[in-house]
C-alpha cells in the first residue's frame, strides 16, 4: 500500500483499474479458453491424424481395411512404395516446380500492375483477380479440357503455326497439365505478391531512377528484393498445393502424367492398399517439409543481403 | 515527336498494365466457357463442346436428380462448417491478437501447418484416424463436415487476425472513457469494426468446404458432394446444368463482393 502511493507520481497518468486493462492474471485465462475449442479440433483432427498416418505406413501389407491390419514397424513399406512410385514422385516436384515459375513470371506481372499501375481501378482488379475463382475448381478445369481439346480453337491455331505438328495435341501432355496447375494456383501467388509490393515505399524507386539508375537495374535493387517476403509466401501457397494436386493430371492428362497424388488416392480408394498409401503421403510431406525449410533459409538470407 | 513515337513510348509506359489485363483475360477465359456452356445443346453426350443454343438447361436444372441432391448436401456440409469454423476460428483470432500467454507460438504455429501441408497429405492422415478409430463404415456426411470445419478454421484465423492486427485501438479507448462498460465496448465498437473480417472469413469458408475435392474425396465413403459429382461425370459425360451451377456460383459471389462494397462506400458517405 505504502509502495504504491510512493510511487504514484512517477507511474502513468492512467489509473491501474481501468476497465480496459484488467488483471494481467483473468486475461491470460481468457486467451487460453477463447483458443480451447479451436485449439483441440485443430489437435485431434490434424495433430492426431498424422500420428496415424505414421502407423498406418508402418502396418503390414498383407493386412486389408475390412480385418484390420498388424502393426509390424515395416520400415521396408517405405523402399518397396518408392521403388514403385519415385517416378509420379519425381514427376509431381518437377510440374509442381515449373508452375510455381510460371506463376511466379504472370502473378508478379499482374500484382505489379495492381499494385503501381491500376490507380482507382485497384479494388476492381483485386476482385477481378479472385472472382473466376468463386467458380467450382473442377468445372473451371473440365472447361479448359474444352478449350485445349483435339479440334479446338487453340491447337488449331497452333497447328497453323506449326508449334504443333499436323496430328499434334495439347490433352494428354504434359504442358496441358502444367498449364491447369498454373491456372488453378495463379490467385495463390498473386495475393501476398500483390501485399508485398503495394507496401513498397514509391520514394525509393524514385531515388534509384534519380541516382541514375535504369528503369530495370532499378528493378532488380530495389522493388524485387523489398517484394520477397510476398515472393516467399506466393511460391510456397503455390508450389505446396501443386505437388499434391491430382485433379489436373486427370482431367487434362494421360495416365503417363500420374502426378503422386493420382497415386495416393488410387491406392486408398481403388487398391486399398493402405499402408503403402500411407508411405507415399509421409514421403510427400517430409520431402516439401525438407524442401520449404531449405528455400525458406535460403530467401532469408537473400534478404538479409 | 511523331505520332509513331508517341505511341511507341505510351505501349513502353503502359506495358506492364498491358500484361496484368492480359493475364486477367486468361483468368476469365474459363468462365466465358462455363457460362457459354450452360446455354449449350449437345448433340451427343460424350462429346464435350458447344453444338447450339438452348435455354432448357436453365429451365430444368436438376434433370439429373443426382447433381441436385450433391448440390444440396454441399450446400448443407459448406454452410454448417462454415458456422462452426468462423465461430472457433473467430475466438482464436481474439486470442491471439488481443491477449499475452506463453505457447502463443505453438498456436500460432498450429494455425499456419494446415495452410501448408498438401491437401492429399491432411485427407488421408484423417482417413488413417477414421479408420483406426473405427470409423471406417461410417465415412460421409460428418466425416466430411469435419474435415471442412477443420481445414476452414486456419483461414479464417488468419483472416479475422489481419482484421483485428489492424484495428485502430483509440476508438475501444474512447468508448471506454465515455463510461461504456467493456461488454457494451465489445458490442457496439470493437465487433462491428471486425465485421467485415469476420464475413470475409465466412465467405472464404463457405467456397473452400464447397469447392473441395482432394481431402474430401478420401473421407466420404458412398457419400457425393457437388465436386465429387462433377469428378464422377466428368469420364461419362457431362450434363450442362454443372455449367449453370458454375454461372450461378460466379455471380453470386460477384453480387455480394459489389454489395459489401456499395455498402461500405454508404457507410463512408453517412459518416463524412
């Protein structure tokens, strides 16, 4: 008591009970009840569920869903799957790699633009940008089947040109599927790009230009790197769902563009082979952990440069 | 200058505008296609283009009355994970934002791993969990609502954390000084400026648990939703009316965009 009148000329002008600051003690308890619920789903069906995964990889094969399977620690699941399956698995990182770019190349093209060049019309483009998208995915994907179909507009037009030869197709290829990749996941690179370059300060592309700096010199040292945050954050959003996506090289491609998921979901639902299934799934997931983290260290000191 | 010139140096100013509408054009492409489709006469089923123009497909959507009864129970299964989702998601964003309490980062993290794990790895580990708790004969509606619920929670999180980060804190000031009590500060000042987050958050919710496909496809057993329908027909040929579920869905997302925005511009016009 005596303490605190001593030193109530030096505390702040604002009384200690204030409506809006009550005991430090009753509002660290409300965090945590506010967080319980959500907390706990988040725990038991996303925490939980790939501690099952981890056994479900390591059950015994000869096992099946209906009698339940034998816990073994089969390690050996992992080589036997990857032995089988590393192409789709190599497959999948390489499309889901080379979209990520091209979404990179388009996404920075557009979130620039918004960013600097739309003026007043910047609200309509974000909403340009997300409205196609509100859309059904696999309706969307079924209508560029149409559109990249044998006789249609496009690989007429290419044929014309001869990119594509006389008996040529798009469906079926590799760069229909790629092409369904980049479009599906285009929004996910262009909204944290657009973020990142909309904060960028204008005056300091004015002083490179001012300091004699070309346009695209200016570029390269001042806006690409001030956006990597955003260049981190869109290619991760866009290569992390694209590896594991297999509606797009089943609607647009052949059974030789399997990607690893087409793999995952055929051995669950069609082959119920469900251990295996769970091998390849870990294997995904420690693989883009692996990699995200090593990408994720790399761009971090990039930007520390 | 000659006109050529000047032209060529506008194309040089412009062209980087000139590329965003382009690849704007190309996000609309397959929209134009969805909508151009649902006027659609086939000739044949199996043949995938535009033969000639019918208003039927509008007039009798559920021809099939399977694609209507997917349609309904995505309906269902969005709106109820969308509810339960914006409500946990919402108090988490509080949370996290408005108070202080060690194993803030493991939160945090938790909220953030589901946003980057691929869905194909999320849909089968809650496979694994059903079918090891014994829930393997029951897959479908509920297994369904709770993987929705639980892949929405994390963007909604986000969603209502940007709004609230955001928030000016001297307007809560002000209503406190003004002697209103921290209930009535909540209801009247603090929730009605994290609204718009909030039904942001809710709409994000409603169109990922309706569009999905990957992990809901692992946990439905013999139960279809409206993407899983769409998979099924999309080897068998495809009736049009999924094109006027596609247009349908297009405009009205663009109708409450317009509207949020027609009222927020009010909104502004009654305050100035």
């Amino acid at each position: 008591m005596t303490a605190s009148t001593a030193a109530a000329p030096i505390a702040p002008a604002t009384p200690p009970e204030q409506p809006d600051r009550p005991p430090a003690r009753k509002r660290k308890l409300t965090g945590y009840w506010l967080l319980l619920p959500g907390m706990l789903w988040l725990a038991v069906f996303f925490v939980i569920p790939f501690y099952s995964l981890v056994a479900t990889s390591l059950y015994d094969r000869t096992g099946s869903v209906l009698q339940g399977y034998d816990m073994a620690w089969q390690f050996s699941n992992y080589w036997h799957t990857l032995d089988d399956y590393w192409r789709p698995l190599v497959r999948s990182l390489w499309y889901g790699g080379l979209a990520t770019l091209i979404c990179l190349a388009l996404g920075y093209v557009l979130a620039y633009a918004i960013a600097f060049k739309s003026g007043r019309w910047k609200n309509l483009m974000l909403v340009l940008v997300i409205a196609p998208f509100f859309t059904s995915f696999l309706v969307r994907t079924l209508s560029w089947k149409l559109l990249l179909r044998d006789d249609g507009f496009i690989v007429n037009a290419l044929q014309f040109v001869h990119l594509l030869g006389s008996d040529g197709r798009l469906l079926a290829t590799p760069v229909a599927v790629i092409a369904g990749l980049v479009y599906n996941f285009l929004p996910f690179m262009v909204l944290p790009l657009f973020a990142s370059i909309d904060k960028i300060d204008h005056r300091l592309i004015e002083a490179a230009s001012d300091l004699y700096s070309r346009p695209i010199v200016g570029f390269f040292k001042v806006t690409w790197p001030l956006s990597l945050p955003g260049v981190v954050s869109g290619t991760l959003l866009t290569f992390i769902p694209a590896v594991g996506d297999y509606i797009n090289a089943e609607l647009l491609g052949s059974p030789k563009q399997r990607m690893i998921g087409n793999v995952i979901q055929s051995l669950f639902t069609d082959a119920n082979d469900y251990p295996a299934a769970g091998a390849l799934s870990m294997m995904l997931m420690l693989l883009i952990l692996a990699m995200v983290l090593f990408y994720v260290r790399r761009a971090g000191t990039e930007e520390l440069l | 200058m000659s006109p050529l010139q000047r032209m060529g140096r506008w194309v040089g100013q412009h062209l980087v505008l000139m590329g965003g509408l382009l690849v704007i054009v190309y996000m609309f492409v397959p929209i134009f296609v969805v909508v151009l489709m649902s006027f659609n006469k086939p000739k044949s089923k199996l043949i995938y283009r535009f033969d000639s123009f019918t208003l039927q497909n509008w007039l009798h959507p559920c021809t099939d009355q399977s694609m209507c009864s997917a349609l309904s129970r995505s309906i269902q299964i969005g709106l109820l994970a969308t509810v339960v989702a914006t409500v946990l998601g919402t108090l988490m964003a509080f949370a996290l934002v408005r108070h202080r309490f060690e194993g803030r980062a493991v939160a945090n993290l938790l909220v953030f791993l589901p946003m980057a794990s691929p869905e194909i790895v999320m849909g089968s580990s809650l496979l694994a969990l059903f079918v090891a708790a014994g829930f393997g004969g029951q897959l479908g509606f509920w297994t369904i609502l709770i993987a929705h619920i639980m892949f929405c929670l994390s963007f909604v999180v986000v969603t209502v954390r940007a709004r609230l980060a955001g928030l000016d804190n001297n307007l809560e000031q002000a209503a406190m000084d003004l002697y209103a009590t921290e209930a009535q500060t909540f209801r009247r000042v603090t929730l009605p400026l994290v609204f718009p987050g909030i039904l942001g958050a809710a709409l994000l919710s409603f169109s990922l648990s309706f569009d999905d496909f990957i992990i809901t496809n692992l946990n439905a057993g013999n139960t279809t939703t409206f993407p899983m329908y769409v998979w099924g027909v999309a080897q068998r040929g495809v009736p049009m009316q999924v094109n006027v579920v596609g247009t349908v869905m297009f405009l009205v997302s663009i109708a409450i965009v317009v509207g949020a925005e027609l009222n927020r511009r009010r909104q502004e016009k009654a305050l100035a």
